[in-house]
C-alpha cells in the first residue's frame, strides 16, 4: 500500500523551468510533468538539478482538465527533493520530484 498523502494524477504535459535566482542568466530546462498532486509534482527534465534548488516551472501543454485544487498548475514555484538519471528509449532524463513552495 502506497502511503502518500495526496493522490497522484497522471498527466503527460510540457514545462520548462529555470533556477529562481537574482540574475537572469541561467538556461532553461525543457521536461515533461508526468503527476501532480497538491503538494508537488514529478517531472523529467532534459538536466540534473541539484537537490534544494528552487525553480520557477511553467507548463506550456495541456492541463488534461485539472484543476489547482487537484496539483495542476500552469506557473509555480518549486524545490527539487530528489532527481536521478533515468534512460528512456535510449535517451537519458532525470527523474525528478518537485515540491510545491506556495500555496495554490
């Protein structure tokens, strides 16, 4: 039995995000959110970052119809708690999971 506090949804959508920081002068990082709940979300990103980092995540694909209140959101900011290399089709990713700063 899975013990998470919030229900995870799955979703298939575009972000891209970049590290919350003084100066502009850091490259944006291209990912899929895979799931989303209330507090946070998992992605594969294009890039490895760091744990603790803060990043500002837009989505730029659909919202498969969720809601806020239900983990979806189309602008956000968020910590990176965990990320580790994973191989899709040949390809590597990092797995990725972000948690939500600010209350929706």
């Amino acid at each position: 039995m899975e013990k998470r506090s919030n229900e995870r949804r799955r979703i298939n959508t575009p972000i891209v995000c970049s590290r919350f920081q003084s100066r502009c002068d850091g490259e944006a990082i291209d990912g899929l959110m895979k799931n989303c709940c209330l507090s946070g979300f998992y992605a594969e990103l294009q890039e490895q970052v760091k744990m603790g980092t803060i990043l500002l995540v837009r989505a730029g694909g659909n919202s498969c119809g969720f809601s806020a209140e239900e983990g979806y959101r189309s602008l956000a900011l968020a910590e990176v708690r965990w990320s580790q290399p994973k191989t899709i089709e040949g390809e590597v990713c990092y797995a990725t999971g972000l948690k939500y700063l600010m209350p929706y």
